[in-house]
C-alpha cells in the first residue's frame, strides 16, 4: 500500500502500476488516502473493490461534497448539503453499498409524510441520486440504488385561491388609492398581469417592450432577503400589457434608465411586502386575500375575457396546463355557464305534472 506521512502532517496516496505512478492525492486521513488508494486500483482494474464499499454513507457524504463544490451552481451545491441533515440516521449508518432501492424509497416516503414538499422530495432524491452516481464512478459500488425509485405523489390539498373579481378589483384599487397612488397602480397591474411579488420586485424598464406590442418580459425573482435569481419554473415568459394598464406601466418608465427598477415606491425604493401592507393597510383594503391572490386574479379575468387556457399557462408560466385548469374548474366550463343558461330560461308550459306524463307515457 502506497501511502506515506508528508512531513506537514497530511497523509499520501500514489497509485502504480508497475513502476511508473500514474496518480497521486494528499488527505487529511491515512483512511481517506487508503480509500482513495483502493478505489483508483479497482478502477484500473476495470472493477470494484468489495472493501471499497465498506465505507458508510455518513463517512463518503463530506468527501462527495466536496467534489461537488467545484462542479456544480452555488444553488445545487446548496441543495446538496442538505443530504447531511435530511439522510435518516439509519441511512447514514449503513455501509454504501448495503443501501438499496428499498431503503432509498424508505426515506422519500419518511419526507414525504414529514410534510415536506413534492418538490423538496425531488430535490432530495436528485441530490442522493447524484451522491450514488460518484460512487458508481468512483468504483465504490456497482449500481445507483435511486434510479428504480420514485417520489411519492402529494394529496394534500392546496392553499385555497381567493381571486378578485373584475368589480372588486377596481374597488380595492381605489381603496388603496385613498393611502397611497403609487401602490395602488402596483395593485392593478400585479391584478393584471399575474406577476409574483418578487416578480415585480425584479422587474426593470428594459423589461417593458412596446412594439411590435406592449409586453412585459419576464426573467427573474427578487425575494426579499435573497439575491435576484431566475423566476420559480425557470422560464422566461412575455405577459401582454392590456390597455387598462398601459399608460400605468408606461407612467413608472418614464425618467428612469433601462436598468432601473420598472415598479417602484412614489420615493423611487423597491418594494417590500410589509411597508406596502403597512401603508395600504392592506388587511382591511384587501379584502381579507393574499398579495399573492391578485395573481390568481389576473389568470380568471384572462379566462372570463375568452383568452384559451394554453395562452394563459404561456402568461402565467405553468409547467403543466393541470395547473391553468385549476383556475377553469374554480369559474366554471362553457358547459356549466350553457347549463346554467337553460336552467334560467323561460320554462313556462314545461310543469311538473306535463313532464311525470311524459315519463309515464314512455314507460
């Protein structure tokens, strides 16, 4: 074995083959070095080495990241430190390569009843995914024990939507307007154009197109307490400018540079969400909804106004048109307005005594 002291402390490892050396690394650890050592023999060798695999998974994670660190985004790195905390204690204890599917769908199912959510599970599994894939290549084990596993579809039920109305947005609008101007166009547009808070946070005028129509240009999110980021599906959409809006938006352009925030407060700051529900006093002038509510407001009056649900999921940046159809089961199909309609018709001559003939007239 061909691991030596260095005089710093450190320890050594140097891969041979015959004479010539043909890798070497230093480590913390002499077990780390001869790990290290072992792995690269069996790699040469075109196999995996059984004692290799005898290494727990809570021993192997720091190393992975590590290696991580250096070729992935900050972002993934991020998400990939939490297997440390997330990895079940069991898991952690086990050697890598006794972990199998059924372990591994263990834990996502653990997750998913934690209260997790979907999304969080996936990311857990594409985190532990990618942690078993380095094992595969650094000869630890054979197989990657997640690829034959699945997240667990999520039941529970959904934060309910309160939208505004058409009506009732024009008269939170003008309520608001009462405390402050400014926001209360921020309110109109956000009914309008469907955007989240951190989306019109990050907004800036360059974003504002006017020909060959008006649209605003969607790229990214501004949450507070966070940096500028891509928006949540990571696309970047085009939301149209109706008229009712227009001059509103073409207002907050004016005198500002193209890289200026777009939406700003009457002292030209970004917004923040409790100043502006402190200055609307938006509990009362909201009508007990969410900031977010005005979203799901802008995907009904789309719809109400006949634009088809694929141009509404383009607009509102859903993944899945699932999404978009959940806003056409909250107002009603065309069948159940044409249901509606008959049922309010003049149905005079049709009584009930006229229709039990009928039937006993068909039986």
């Amino acid at each position: 074995m061909t691991v030596r002291k260095t005089p710093n402390g450190r320890w050594r490892g140097q891969v041979k083959v015959g004479r010539t050396q043909v890798a070497s690394r230093t480590f913390d650890t002499r077990r780390e070095a001869v790990s290290w050592v072992m792995r690269e023999r069996a790699a040469i060798a075109g196999g995996v080495d059984p004692r290799a695999g005898r290494q727990r998974v809570r021993d192997l994670l720091p190393e992975w990241l590590e290696v991580r660190k250096a070729s992935v985004s900050a972002r993934t790195y991020r998400s990939d430190k939490d297997l440390v905390r997330l990895v079940p204690v069991a898991i952690g204890a086990m050697y890598v390569s006794a972990i199998t599917d059924r372990e591994v769908q263990r834990a996502l199912v653990a997750l998913s009843q934690r209260g997790l959510a979907e999304s969080s599970v996936e990311r857990f599994r594409a985190s532990l995914s990618a942690f078993f894939g380095w094992c595969v290549r650094e000869r630890i084990i054979l197989t990657n024990p997640v690829t034959r596993t699945k997240v667990p579809r999520q039941t529970r039920p959904t934060v309910e939507m309160y939208p505004f109305s058409e009506d009732e947005l024009e008269e939170v609008v003008a309520a608001v307007a009462e405390r402050n101007v400014q926001l209360s166009r921020v309110v109109l547009v956000a009914g309008w154009t469907g955007l989240r808070w951190s989306e019109l946070r990050a907004i800036r005028v360059r974003d504002f197109i006017r020909v060959p129509l008006p649209l605003l240009v969607v790229e990214r999110a501004a949450p507070e307490g966070v940096g500028v980021k891509q928006t949540k599906g990571r696309r970047v959409r085009r939301v149209p400018v109706a008229d009712r809006i227009l001059s509103i938006v073409e207002a907050f352009s004016m005198e500002k540079g193209p890289n200026d925030l777009l939406f700003t407060t009457d002292a030209g700051a970004q917004l923040h969400a409790t100043p502006f529900r402190r200055t609307t006093n938006w509990p009362v002038t909201g009508q007990g909804r969410r900031v977010h509510d005005l979203r799901h407001t802008a995907a009904c009056l789309w719809l109400n106004k006949g634009v088809d649900p694929a141009t509404v999921q383009a607009w509102m940046g859903h993944a899945s048109i699932g999404t978009t159809n959940i806003y056409i089961r909250h107002l009603g199909t065309g069948a159940d307005r044409a249901g509606l309609d008959r049922l309010n018709a003049d149905s005079r001559g049709l009584g009930c005594a006229g229709g039990a003939s009928e039937v006993r007239g068909s039986e």
